[in-house]
C-alpha cells in the first residue's frame, strides 16, 4: 500500500487553520504523515496544533524563523515527505473526507498519471464554469493537457491544491521563487512534461476566498503569469507547436492589455493606466 504525505502551508490564519486540520482528521484514507509549516506568521497558530496533533498517526509541525515566501515554504515542507505519494494542501481550506482516497484511488489506477487533481469551490460559480467548459477528461496526457488548459489562458483550471508523486516532485523542485505567489502553477505546467494528469470531476475541496492582496489586479502580476506560461511553451513544446503556442499566448496578452489599460483609463486609475504602457513595450510581452 502507498503512503501519503499531507504538507500543508500556513500563514496568518489561525483561525481558520482549526477547520483544515478537522477536515483532515475526518478523511477515510488516513494520511500517513501530516506536515504544517508555518512561515513566520505574526499571528502565532501553535495554539491551533496543540489542539489537533493527536489525531494523526504521525505530525510534525515547524515554524519558520524567517518569512520565506509562498515558493520558499513549499520546497521547505514538501522536503520533508517521505510518502510515495504527496498532497499539497493550503491552510484555510477544508476538505471533503473522500478527498485524499480519490486523489490515491486515481494515482493508483492510472500509473502515467503524476498528478491528481478536481473540481473545487469555484466549479459553484457559473462564471467559472463558464469559463472552463471543455473540462478535462479523467486522464489527459500531460503536454496535451498543457495546450488546452494553459495556451491562450492567463489562470489555472488547477488550484494550489493536488497529489503528486515524490518521484515527480524530487525530478522537478524547486518551485520557482521568481513566480511568487503563482509558483505553484508553473509546478503543475512542468508536470505536465512529466506524465498524464488525472482529473476527479467532483468537488471536493471548499476554498477560502477572503479577500487578499494577492488576489487583487495588478499588470505585475499577470506579467509575471504571462512569462510563467511563455516560459513553459518553450520547454514542453517544440516546432510548428511552440511557434503557434507563442502566437497564440501573445494574442491574449495584446487583447487583454488593451482591455485592462481601457480599464484603467475609464476609471481614471493613472497607475494603472501607466503601468498597463510599461508592462506591454517589454520585449517579451510583443
């Protein structure tokens, strides 16, 4: 039987860190290690731990000294994991109690598969499933999951939160602190390289979405998304392939940049109009 190992990420969210871990508690296919790496919270969750540690077989929990980042707690926490298979997990999200043993169950069936993945909150909002209409059958191999779901787009269809094998992940850390808060994206598009990537069509995962500063619009970070995803073509994709991924990526990048400066113009938001200037004559961005 394979293990499994929970790495779950913290920060600054005590209060709803309670919720995760019993969520966690409650799964049918028990987790043979959890892992919860704070980084450097001002807001202290040990209080938290105390109070749901003995529920697991095996826990540790570590406070990081200093903030590393979204991308620097994630490589310091997935190191720990031993298990074959490894769940990457956010904080203030609480889980269905089916959810670690379908993300086993499709890892286990499909053996080209090198990351699970499903449905999550946001397959509730008719604006998102709009969006995601062509929805990914239950195993995609990776690169043609890549074109779907990545070109011509500038979001993912897979949230923070997935399985992957260890195998997959100690061929392709670290994540990529250049991509801050998004690194995770580019982990799951290099995946893609790597195998097939299996899909559960059930939601299983209620997100936290309060609102952050990273959630807000801002031309630097969808920059940053757009190198991320021009990144990727030209490693995953070769010849008449990548030529027409990068067309195709720069496309959407003119078409939303006229949108988002119009944006800015209307609503007399002059930053965001000059950056809009800035960010569009970057060479990478024609």
């Amino acid at each position: 039987m394979p293990r499994i190992s929970v790495c779950l990420t913290h920060y600054n969210r005590p209060d709803k860190l309670g919720a995760t871990l019993e969520s966690l508690a409650l799964q049918t296919r028990v987790p043979d290690e959890v892992f919860v790496w704070d980084d450097c919270s001002p807001n202290d969750p040990t209080y938290v731990i105390e109070e749901w540690k003995a529920r697991f077989p095996h826990f540790v929990y570590h406070r990081n000294e200093v903030n590393l980042g979204m991308p620097g707690n994630l490589n310091a926490v997935i190191a720990q994991a031993t298990g074959d298979y490894v769940a990457n997990l956010h904080d203030a999200d609480v889980f269905a109690p089916t959810l670690l043993e379908k993300w086993e169950s499709a890892l286990e069936t499909h053996p080209k598969a090198v990351l699970a993945f499903c449905r999550d909150s946001r397959w509730l909002n008719p604006r998102f499933v709009a969006a995601w209409a062509d929805a990914p059958a239950l195993v995609t191999p990776g690169r043609e999951f890549f074109e779907r779901f990545y070109l011509g787009r500038l979001d993912s269809i897979i949230w923070g939160t997935v399985m992957m094998r260890r195998e997959t992940y100690q061929k392709l850390l670290p994540f990529n602190s250049l991509y801050k808060n998004w690194a995770d994206v580019d982990m799951w598009m290099r995946a893609c390289g790597e195998g097939d990537i299996a899909f559960i069509d059930e939601t299983l995962i209620e997100l936290d979405n309060s609102p952050t500063p990273v959630r807000e619009f801002t031309f630097s970070k969808n920059a940053l998304v757009q190198m991320m995803v021009i990144t990727n073509i030209e490693k995953l994709l070769t010849g008449e392939d990548r030529v027409a991924g990068l067309n195709r990526q720069h496309c959407l990048w003119r078409k939303l940049w006229w949108r988002w400066i119009l944006g800015g113009f209307i609503h007399r938001d002059w930053r965001r109009f000059k950056d809009g200037f800035r960010y569009y004559n970057l060479e990478a961005f024609r």
